[in-house]
C-alpha cells in the first residue's frame, strides 16, 4: 500500500466530460430543424445518426461512471446527488435522441408562420443547455475552494440566471404553441399533436439543463 | 559475561548488517510514502526528491532522533530484569532478532503489497523476544500502552490540524476575489511555520545529545529566527511565480497551486526531517542497544549514551533503501497521483511532519504513513479532495492485526535460533 490507494480518482473529470458530450447532443438539434425546414431529407438523417452516436458516447460513459463511483468512497459532495446530476445530465441527451428519432419517423412539414418561433425556441434552448455546460464546467474551481466561498456564491448565482433562461424558454414555447394553434386547421390533425410533442421535447432540453443546476445547488450547499 | 567478551565484535558486525539491512527497508518503503507525497503533487521530481531526504532525513535523524531511539533501545525492555542480568547477552540476540524480524516482515508485505508500519513491525518483534526470551514481566507494559494509544491518537491529531490548515488557506487564499494576490501575500506566514513549528519542536530547551542547552526563550527565538530565514527564501522564491492567464476561467486557482508548489519544497523538507526524528530509530535503537552492552562488557545499563556513528548508520541505509528501490515507489506514486494538487499536498504534509515531530521529541515511535494517511483525511474532510478510497482504512487495520504478531513471532523465532547458535 501507499498513499496513492488513499486517492481514488475524481468522479469530476468524467462529470464534465460526460456534459459535454450531452451538450454536443443538443447543440446538433437546430442543424437538425434547419434540414427540417429545408426540407433537406438526407440532411436530416444525417444529424440524426450523428445525434444517435453521441447519446450512446453519453451512456457508456455514464454507466462506467455508475460502475466507479463505489458507496465506500468518502467524497466532498452527496454520492446520491452526485448521480443525480448525472441523470440530468443525460437526459438532455435522451431528449436530444427522441427529437431526432421523432422527426426521421414521421415526415413533418413546417408551415411558414412556425420558423421563426421555432428556431428562436431551438437556440434559447441549446443556449441553456450550453450556460448549464459552463456551470458543470466550475467543477474543478468548486473543489479546490471546497465547495464554500466567493466560488460557491459564482456558481449559485450562475444557478439563478439558468432559472432565468429557462423561463424565457418557457415563454418562447408557448409563443410557438400559440402561433401553431393559430395555424392548426391548416395542418394534418395528427401532425399536430405531435407538433405539441415536439414543442414540449424542445423546452424538455432546457428543463433538463436547468435541473443540472438546481442539483448543482445541493451539491454545494451539503 | 564472557560471551559477549568473546563474540562481542561478532555481535557488533551482525548487528550492524541486520541494523542497515533494516534501514534499507525503511528507506525503500517508509520514506518513498513520505516524500511520495511531494512528487505526486508534481513540487519535486523524483531526483530532487532524493536529494531533499538525504539532507533532512540525516538531519532530523542527528538532531532530533535521539529520544525515540533512545526509547526503542532502552523504554520497552527493562534491562533491570534479573533474566537479563544473569544472561545480557540475550538483549544482543533479541535485539538482532528484532531487526531480521521486522525487516523480513517489511521485504515480504511490501513485495506483496500490504501496508506495512515499520514502527509497528519493530516494536512488536522486540515485545516478542521480549516476552520469551526474557520474562513477560520484563517488557514495560506501560510504555507499550502509551505507545499503541498514539498509534491511535496520532493520525487522529494529523488529521485535525491538516483540516484546520486547509480551512485556513481556503479562508485565507481561495476564498478571496483575488486568489494568487492572496496566495503570494500569506505564502511567507505559511512558510514561516513550516520552519517555525519544526524547530522549536525539535530545539525546545535544547539538543541534550550535542549539548546545546536553550532555555524556553532562547528556543523561541532561534526557532523564530530560523522561521524568518525560511520565509524569506520562500519569499524570493515565490517572486519567480508569474501570473500566467490569470484572466481565463481555469486559471485563477492553477496560479495559486504553482504558489503552492513552491510552499511544498518546505513541506517536503519537513517531511524528510520529521521521519528521519521518528523513523531511523526502529533501525538503528536495536543496534544502540547492542553496541552499548558489548562496548561496556555485558553490563546492561539504563544511562549509556548514543553514539552519533549509529545514528549515522541508520541514515546512510534509509538513504540507500530510497535511492535504491524507493525510488521506483516514488515514482509510480509520482504518476498515479494526480489528485493531490500542492495546496491541498501543503496542507497534508505540514500537518503530517508536526505530529511527528512532536511524537518523536516524547520519544514516542510512531507511523510515519498513518499519520499521512490521517492527514490526508482531514484533508478531505475540509471538502477538499475528490474521492477518498475508505478501504485503506480497512487495510490499516488489518495491518495492525497482522503486522504485531507477525513482527513478534519471527523475532521470537530468530532469538531462539541466535540462542541455539551462540548460547
């Protein structure tokens, strides 16, 4: 034995590793919408497939990490809420994954007055999920400082601001939730209770980001 | 009486070899875990890793391993047992015994991996030819009884003061607006106690064995003066850290940590200094109590003196053991570690070095490696370190289970077998 089997490696790196591969996953979506909008098919199944990839780089990470996170290792945060970060984490590539999944099975055409909405919804919502990356990202920082201090107090105000956008996320989907009802008796009725579908997924992305945070908060506060 | 004036320089050399033999493993094991530390957190390389044990570790071996050499030579068997009195010559074979024991325990449990004290390891083989070959009455149960309490105490008090210390620098240094600002404004007070702490612990009312008698302020003030001197080399040294990107986001603490590395060469001198104080003595405190009763012809007496070759002898191994196969542990240490950044390494290891210093001016043996262990834990406890694997406590305590016994057991068997051979 010596000192070095005292310190198991950090669960840290491959926390932050595993969010920005989830994030790689939300921030092919808008790529994604734009191929829908072109009406690009081929476009489109590309991203998907890229889409795909990436959330199975996702799991397999964080399945190893659930392998090497053993109830006997003594660590500054919750093991618990740890691995529920983590689950968050994922999830925004889970979401990723059904969005894309959803648009390659059922061909759905975008009527004009939607685009607009649309993509500002898309990129409010990846530019969560990119603030949320930047708040895991302060991993390291955090557990240098020890979780305490002038570090702690960035990272909750961070928190407060996703809260922010996530609320703007909000709003901007029901924006496009009004302008679809608007549209809706020039639409296939099936397509649009998907449209709903999609719409709520899309605000799942930020939803999901904003979770990451408020886990965050926990970690910290112990 | 007559055997030890017939075979007394036979005694001298095999106690000798055995003596260095022991050393040997101390230094291959023992003090690669201590300096292992600094080359983990990157502050020294392997090389100057050597360098600083062969300064510190004879320094503190010479100036303040005295008394728990004198402890392991003459605290744990009472030499006014009349067995002893009759046959002195059993205090030789047991004490050779002691060493062959524990540094065959120490090359078997370290080339299979298990932790091993080499405290623990030296003073259960000399309890073990104590209690056959002399008389269960003649180990000093007290003593003994002090001792396994601060093999408890010790980690525990480790790993207080480490955890005060890391709370310290985070209130300090991490937790401000300006982190590095902070760093190189402290960097000096930290260092300042590092030399501070280590001399007065070490200089407090004097070095009986050189003969240098200090009254409480006088130990005070050289310890203060030698604590400015250190500080200001720091200083100087710290004025070569520049500010390298401290506007990105990764930077403002990695500027802190090349502060820090700076502060670890102090630590990792204490460190050398602090197991040279404790840990030389579970080599060389057999072979002291050898040469005392061969050079004064068999008489077994409490009051002789420590001559400075033993000690010598001790530190030579120890150096020899490290640069040897220690360096080898250093080194994978040195990769495998990547957690310990030197502001939490400082921390660790200053805290580390006091308690022992401090055990080995009572003259109490301890281990080094769980006092690391405990303060590495405190550590943790601040919230400082990412993942601290449990199971190593498990392992220390199966350690003790194993190691007293073992150590007791082979001594026992070489004592009868140096018996069988020489009477």
């Amino acid at each position: 034995m010596s000192i070095f089997d005292l310190l198991h490696k950090s669960p840290f790196k491959p926390m932050q590793e595993h969010m920005r591969i989830a994030v790689r996953c939300a921030n092919e979506v808008p790529g994604l919408f734009e191929a829908l909008i072109a009406g690009d098919e081929e476009e489109l199944k590309r991203r998907k497939d890229e889409i795909f990839r990436i959330e199975m780089e996702a799991d397999n990470l964080k399945n190893d990490m659930r392998i090497h996170l053993p109830k006997r290792l003594f660590m500054p945060v919750a093991r618990r809420d740890l691995l529920e970060v983590l689950d968050h984490q994922d999830s925004i590539a889970d979401v990723a994954q059904d969005i894309a999944g959803l648009l390659v099975e059922r061909k759905f055409e975008v009527p004009k007055a939607l685009e607009e909405p649309l993509r500002k919804l898309v990129a409010e919502c990846v530019s969560a999920c990119e603030f949320s990356l930047k708040i895991v990202e302060e991993l390291d920082e955090l557990l240098t400082a020890g979780f305490r201090g002038k570090e702690a107090d960035r990272v909750e105000s961070m928190c407060t601001e996703l809260n922010g956008i996530e609320n703007t996320t909000d709003e901007l989907g029901m924006a496009l939730a009004t302008v679809l009802f608007d549209h809706e008796d020039e639409m296939k009725p099936i397509s649009v209770v998907f449209w709903y579908q999609i719409i709520q997924w899309i605000g799942d992305l930020a939803d999901h980001a904003e979770k990451v945070g408020n886990r965050f908060r926990l970690l910290i506060a112990q | 009486m007559e055997i030890i004036a017939d075979q007394g320089t036979v005694f001298l050399i095999i106690a000798g070899v055995v003596s260095l033999f022991m050393a040997w493993g101390i230094g291959a094991n023992d003090l690669a875990n201590a300096m292992g530390t600094s080359v983990g957190s990157k502050a020294l390389t392997v090389r100057q890793a050597i360098i600083v044990a062969a300064i510190f570790e004879f320094a503190g071996a010479v100036l303040a391993g005295g008394h728990v050499t004198g402890t392991i030579r003459k605290g744990i068997i009472d030499s006014s047992s009349p067995v002893l009195l009759e046959n002195p010559q059993y205090l030789v074979y047991g004490m050779i015994a002691a060493l062959l024991a524990a540094g065959i325990w120490l090359l078997v449990a370290s080339h299979r991996g298990w932790p091993v004290s080499t405290t623990h390891s030296i003073v259960g083989a000399i309890v073990g030819f104590g209690i056959v070959g002399i008389g269960f009455d003649s180990v000093a149960w007290s003593k003994i009884g002090t001792i396994a309490a601060s093999w408890v105490i010790s980690p525990l008090v480790g790993g207080f003061v480490a955890f005060v210390l890391i709370r310290s620098v985070q209130k300090l240094i991490l937790d401000r607006e300006e982190p590095f600002a902070a760093a190189r404004v402290w960097a000096p007070f930290y260092i300042f106690l590092v030399g501070f702490i280590i001399s007065l612990v070490t200089l407090f009312k004097g070095l009986k064995h050189l003969n240098l008698a200090f009254s409480v302020e006088v130990s005070f003030a050289v310890s203060g003066g030698i604590g400015l001197f250190v500080a200001a080399v720091g200083g100087v040294l710290i004025r070569r850290v520049q500010a390298v990107g401290e506007e990105s986001q990764k930077g403002r603490f990695s500027n802190v940590e090349r502060v820090f590395g700076y502060m670890m060469i102090f630590t990792a001198c204490s460190m050398a200094f602090a197991h040279g104080s404790n840990d030389v003595a579970n080599a060389v405190g057999p072979l002291a109590a050898v040469v005392s009763i061969v050079q004064s012809g068999g008489e077994v007496t409490q009051k002789a003196g420590l001559p400075v070759w033993v000690l010598l002898i001790g530190g030579v191994g120890i150096l020899i053991g490290l640069a040897t196969m220690g360096y080898r542990v250093m080194a994978t240490i040195g990769t495998k570690i990547t957690e310990l950044t030197p502001s939490r390494g400082f921390c660790a290891e200053l805290a580390a070095a006091t308690t022992v210093v401090i055990a080995s001016r009572t003259g109490i043996p301890v281990s080094t490696t769980h006092i690391l262990v405990g303060s590495v834990l405190g550590v943790g406890l601040a919230r400082g370190l990412g993942a601290i694997d449990m199971r190593v406590f498990g392992t220390i305590a199966m350690s003790w289970i194993v190691t007293l016994p073992a150590g007791a057991i082979l001594a026992m068997v070489f004592f009868y077998i140096m018996r069988a051979i020489f009477g």
